[in-house]
C-alpha cells in the first residue's frame, strides 16, 4: 500500500514515542521525509555559507544549492523563468507582498473578490489595504455544500473587480475550487488572479501556465518541507511592475546616501539573508513529492476521502462543515459533534495517540457563517491510512460516551 512505503520514510513515526501515532493534522504542517532532514544536515555539514555574495567555494556551493531549489521549485509549479520564483517566510508573507505592493494602485470604488472560505492569510492583508486604500473587499458566497457559489460570480465579478485573490483549496472544508471556471472570467474584465495554494500544495499538480494566474503562493511546511520557507510566483511582468517589498541588502542595485535604485528580480523581493537551508530542504521536499507520481499520490487521497467521508457522515451528532461528496474535495474533514466541545475531542483523540486540531483555523468569518465558533478538523496526506480514520471514528465515539 502507497502508505507504508511512504510512511516508512518519515523518521518521525520510526521513533518509539510516536509508534501507532496517526497524525492528523496535516493541513496545518506535515511531517518530514528523510530526503529533507538529509538535503538540510548536508546542507550545514558541508556546503553552509552565505549566498550570493561570497568568492570562495563554500558559498558557490551554497549558491549553487540554493539556486538549484529555485529550479526544482519552477518544475514543481510548470513557471517558464526561474526569475518568477520568489523565496518568502511562508504563504503569509508571500500574500501580504502581492496585497502590500499591488494595493497602492487601486482606489475608492474598485473592488477585490475574495470568497467566504478564505483563510485569515487571504483575507486579513486585502480587508487591511481596502481600509488603507479605500477599495471594497467583497466575499463570493458558497452554496449549502461548501463550494464556491459560481451562479453568484456574474453578481460579484464585475467591471469594479481589480483583483481576484481565492484559495485553490480550503483548509477547512477540504473543497477544491472552480479555479479553471473563474480565472478566465476575472482574465476576461483585466483583474489580477492571486492564487493561495498554501493547501493545494500537498494535494494536487500546480500549473502555473495552464491556470494563467498572475500571483501563486504556497509555505513549505505543509508540502513535507521546513517551515521558515515559502514560495510566491509571479509573472515576470507583474513581478516587475510592482515596487520592492521589503527593503535593504540584497535586493538593490545601487544605494546613495538620499535614493536607491532596486535589483532585478527575483533578489528584488528577497531582502536580507534567506532561509538558505530551509529553502534546499524545500528543494528535497518538492522532488519527493514529484517522485512519487501524482497520478498516483491524488488516487491515494482519493481513496481516503471516499473511505472516510460516508463513515464520518453516518456517526451520529456529527455535523460536518464543506462538501458531503467527494468530487472536487481534499481529505480535509472539520465537523462538530454534538454535546462535545471540539478541544475536549482533541484531548481525548490524543490519548488514544489521534493528532487532530480544534479551533478556528484561520478561519473566523466562515466558522461564523456556520454559526459555530470552533470545530475539529482531521486532515490527511499521503502517510495516513484508512485505519487512521477508524481509529478517529472509535475516538469520537468515546468521547460521546464520556462527555455524554
Ligand atoms: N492559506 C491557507 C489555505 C492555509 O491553509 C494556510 C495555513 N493554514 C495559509 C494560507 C497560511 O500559511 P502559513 O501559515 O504557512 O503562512
């Protein structure tokens, strides 16, 4: 079985204290395979130094490294120049460069489409520069099953739309987004398309090209890689045509006492010393997951989200927030139970060795949409099998007979 050839890469199962662990949380970050723990160990054992600036071997070698992630990271995405590729700290900031920079252009009466299933990182810095720039944030609907509603997209994009910023998949409901359906419409009336795939990522192939997005962002943690290191794409004209994010070394061509002129890109958004080793790890973290074969790491998921999905519908008490069929739908499941407080499920999930997370994820307005302040979302990769979801289902089970 697909899991426990993969599983067995993942040192972290291996140890003692995590035997029988079935993580899942995985949509908030993934374990790492050996490949990346190995390609950063390398990386400090033997070829760590400063990149880009050093005239010795120890740095080219670094350089050399670290460039080379860039390449790997263009083939993960299908982008045509290695320039449109930008190392960032994480989705976060990757989004908040393209909000930030691109938001000085628009003005009152202009308006941004988000949807109602964004998560805080796709939201926040938009609904931020609207009040600093007076534009209007606007939230497409979804539809009583969690998807985007796209009878409403005529209503919602329209002439005023400047920018359309959505999530390729949600990190509560597990949906998929019509991303084919909408990107040539918003192309169509000239709006920025900003993809978020900070989930996406880890669940299905990213063609830049064939999406014909102007901006994607995703974090290494949650694609097997190591946190402190994200990616944003962008294309080459729009990368060019925005103003420096941050600013200092780096990133500038030449600096006067009273004016600087900027690097080209991508070191014009990669100011000050990057994540060196984290962003090589990346590098391991994406030709792990492109040799596995996504034909066959998507028909794995799938499998999980047709096993998982009708048995935690038929639980009694269990109200279960986005689609309730698998078609376009991650295995990202969050749900409520009824008389169970989602951090008491947690806890009791986690004495039976159940790594699940309760809470908002990120997610504030939607959760209040639902009217529900919290859930507890269990979600799943690749390492996880169907008996993880047996095990979830006998836990809340338990916790409905201690907390009922
Ligand atoms: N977007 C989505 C859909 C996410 O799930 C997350 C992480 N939960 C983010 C953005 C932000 O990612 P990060 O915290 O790594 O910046």
């Amino acid at each position: 079985m697909l899991s426990d050839n993969i599983r067995r890469q993942f040192p972290v199962f291996a140890e003692p204290v995590n035997k029988n662990l079935a993580f899942l949380d995985n949509a908030a970050s993934t374990q790492k395979p050996a490949a990346v723990l190995e390609a950063i160990d390398r990386c400090y054992r033997t070829s760590y130094a400063n990149v880009h600036r050093g005239i010795y071997r120890l740095s080219e070698a670094a350089t050399t490294a670290y460039e080379n992630a860039r390449v790997i990271t263009a083939r993960f995405l299908q982008a045509r120049q290695l320039e449109e590729i930008i190392f960032t700290r994480n989705a976060t900031e990757a989004l908040n460069l393209v909000a930030q920079t691109y938001s000085q252009r628009l003005k009152p009466g202009d308006e941004v489409l988000l949807s109602q299933l964004e998560h805080h990182a796709n939201l926040v810095p938009w609904q931020q520069m609207g009040k600093r720039y007076g534009f209007t944030v606007r939230f497409l609907p979804l539809t009583p099953d969690g998807r985007l509603d796209l009878d409403k997209l005529d209503e919602y994009l329209t002439t005023k739309t400047k920018v359309v910023a959505l999530s390729a998949m949600s990190n509560v409901l597990g949906t998929v987004t019509e991303l084919k359906v909408i990107i040539p419409r918003a192309r169509a009336l000239g709006a920025l398309v900003v993809v978020d795939a900070a989930q996406m990522a880890s669940h299905r192939p990213l063609d830049v090209q064939t999406l014909d997005c102007d901006f994607l962002a995703f974090s290494g943690h949650k694609v097997f890689g190591p946190s402190g290191v994200g990616v944003l794409y962008g294309k080459r004209a729009r990368l060019e045509d925005l103003p420096p994010f941050q600013y200092g070394g780096s990133m500038i061509n030449e600096v006067q006492w009273d004016d600087s002129t900027w690097a080209d890109i991508p070191a014009k958004f990669e100011a000050g010393t990057p994540a060196i080793a984290e962003v090589i790890g990346l590098g391991a973290a994406l030709e792990f997951v492109m040799s596995l074969g996504w034909q066959d790491y998507m028909t794995y998921e799938d499998e999980l989200t047709r096993y998982a999905l009708p048995k935690l519908l038929a639980v009694t008490g269990l109200h279960l927030l986005g689609p309730s069929t698998p078609q376009n739908r991650g295995p990202v499941f969050a749900f409520t139970i009824a008389g169970v407080h989602p951090h008491d499920l947690s806890s009791v999930l986690d004495d039976l060795n159940i790594a699940v997370r309760s809470g908002h994820h990120c997610a504030q307005p939607l959760h209040r949409l639902y009217n529900i302040s919290a859930t507890t979302r269990a979600s799943a990769t690749i390492y996880n099998s169907k008996e993880d979801f047996d095990r979830l289902i006998e836990g809340i089970e338990k916790a409905k007979r201690l907390f009922s």
